[in-house]
C-alpha cells in the first residue's frame, strides 16, 4: 500500500500527482512522500540544499601531489580527498622515533603524543589500552593484540595490519590509513569492531573483510573502495547463531566503489553518504535509512531494500527486476524514476 502526503498546491496540481501515484502503485509497491516545501522547493530540494550550505558529503578533492596521490585498485582510480599534511602539520617536528617496547611503556602511563612508530623485530601480541595522537604508526602489525577502549587522535597509519584485532569501543578521530604511497592497504579483516567509531577518519581501500562490527560508526570519513564484504553487523557471539538485530551507522561518509556484499544492514543507518559504483551483491538493507544518499551506478544483483527509506537518494539503476523494492519509502519524482528502469515512461 501507498501512503502519500499531498503536496499543498492547486487542483489540477494534485490531480496529476494523484495519476502519477496510481501509475507508481500499479508497478511497484512502494511508499511515496508527496513534497512537503509549499512555495517553490520540493522537500528534495530543500535536504539538498541544506546539505550542499551545510555539512559536505564528500570532502573536497585536492591537487596531486607527492602527499596527495592517487590509486589504482582493480581498476579503480582513487583519489584522496585530504592530504597527509592533515595529520602531519598537527605533530610536532621533532616527533620521537619509538620502538614497540617505548611506546608500550608510556602508553602504560599515560597519554603517549608526538611519536613514530615504526617496526623493531617481532613482537608477541600485546593487551593494552592506547591513548596516542599527533603520530605515526609505519608497518606495524598489531595482528591479534587487544586495544579495547583505546582513543587515537590525528594519528597516520600507514601499511598497519589489524587483523583479528580486539578494537571494541575504540575511537579513531582524524586519523588517516591511507597516504597513497604505502606498499599495501591498512588491514581490519576478522577483527572485533563492534561499537568502535572512526570520526573524520581516511580510510581509503581499508579491507574489513568479516570483521565483527555491531554498533560500528563511521562519521564524516573518506572510504573509497574500502572492503566490508561479509562483515557482521549482528548482535551474535562466536559459534551462535545471529541475533538479527543489526546495528551501524555510516554518516556523511563517501563510500564510492565500496564493497558491501553478503551483509545484512537491515535497519541500519546509512544517511548522506556518497555510495556511487559502490557493490551490493546479496546484501540486506532491509529497513534501512539511506536518506540522502547518492546511489548512482551501483551494483547489486540479488540486493534487499525491502521497506527501506530511500526518500532524498539519487539513484539511476534500482531495477525492480534484480533488486527487492517492496515497500520502500520513495518521493514521487523517485517513483517515476524506477519506473523508468522498466521501461515505463510517465507522461
């Protein structure tokens, strides 16, 4: 069933919304919102034009340079969009070279700040909770430690390995893990994120292949191409089965190109983001609020947007034939615009 809220205009005005809305219901199940704006602007109109006088959804891109490059991954082309001077300028200029022993000992002791860290022989996995900013992590395997509860502020990971990390309620703020001159992507696969939050972060091409990530929150941050197939979003425990209460949250991020297939996001939130090209194969958003978000050329055979509010997305390729759109929440120009993926044309 269609619910509407009648855009306040005149007769001739409702009544040809209303032959549009029947020609909507008859193809697709789907909720549409009638404008609310009654002067000149759609509600569209007005979310877009909060957004572009208010917060950015995509960070503005730099020229190329020697701490701005660009990458390449699986044909891809990525570019940054802040520069390593981001974190750089706020460290200071004799920061202190330390070994994994040092930095350990003074994270101990308090906050540890204006250092890099770079790799000193192996080292067994430590258990440690970190409070570091204004540094740099170059190389550093913190495979299998436990960092839970830590909080890195301004802090460049470059090249680091995360994987089967403890990170619950971490917090990363400002920190980037991406220079485009790393041999290789920062790795989070198999790690525990569950309600860790990365603020204003870069994490550009960053791999969280089966990561563990209920309650996960990414803010303002730049993630092209990053990985987050089969990533657990559930409530579920090693070796039980899923709860089905998904929980993240991805806000004002760009995730172009990035890759979300198998996860199940159902009544997530996934508001204002940038998600042109990005990778949806299989995957649930079921219930989800992608409010304001950009969709163009997505991919995503065997996708489920059951019931999910798609009210103030751009979007040109949600075909009815490939993806499920029951019952999702559209406005009626949206309405129009999936139709015409069926080669209905509304006139």
């Amino acid at each position: 069933m269609i619910s509407t809220t009648r855009h306040a205009g005149t007769g001739d005005r409702d009544d040809e919304q209303q032959t549009a809305q029947e020609i909507v219901e008859q193809y697709l199940r789907v909720e549409i919102e009638f404008p609310h704006c009654p002067q000149d602007g759609s509600a569209r109109d007005c979310r877009r034009q909060q957004r572009s006088t208010g917060q950015s959804i995509t960070p503005p891109l730099h020229q190329q340079s020697s701490s701005c490059r660009t990458a390449t991954r699986s044909g891809i082309l990525l570019t940054r969009a802040f520069t390593h001077s981001d974190v750089s300028q706020r460290m200071s200029t004799d920061s202190a070279p330390l070994t994994l022993e040092q930095f350990l000992k003074q994270a101990g002791t308090g906050v540890v700040e204006d250092f890099t860290l770079e790799p000193s022989g192996q080292m067994d996995a430590a258990e440690i909770r970190v409070h570091a900013r204004n540094g740099r992590c170059i190389g550093i395997d913190f495979s299998q430690w436990v960092l839970a509860g830590s909080h890195f502020e301004h802090v460049e990971f470059e090249a680091c390995r995360f994987r089967a990390t403890e990170l619950s309620d971490c917090r990363f703020e400002h920190c980037t893990f991406f220079t485009g001159e790393a041999p290789s992507n920062c790795d989070f696969s198999f790690a525990d994120l569950r309600e860790t939050v990365f603020d204003h972060c870069d994490l550009t091409t960053a791999v969280f292949i089966r990561t563990r990530a209920h309650g996960l929150e990414l803010k303002q941050c730049q993630a092209q191409g990053a990985e987050f197939r089969e990533a657990d979003f559930s409530l579920a425990v090693p070796g039980a089965q899923r709860s089905g209460v998904n929980h993240a949250t991805f806000d004002g991020c760009n995730l172009s190109y990035a890759d979300f297939s198998r996860t199940d996001l159902t009544e997530c939130q996934l508001t204002d983001n940038r998600l042109i090209h990005s990778v949806w194969h299989n995957a649930v958003l079921e219930r989800a609020n992608l409010a304001g978000s950009t969709l163009d050329n997505i991919e995503g055979k065997g996708l489920v947007l059951r019931g999910a509010d798609l009210r103030g997305c751009r979007f040109n390729n949600l075909d009815a034939r490939q993806i499920d759109l029951t019952d999702v929440q559209v406005e009626l120009e949206q309405g129009l615009t999936l139709l015409q993926t069926l080669g209905i044309q509304v006139s």
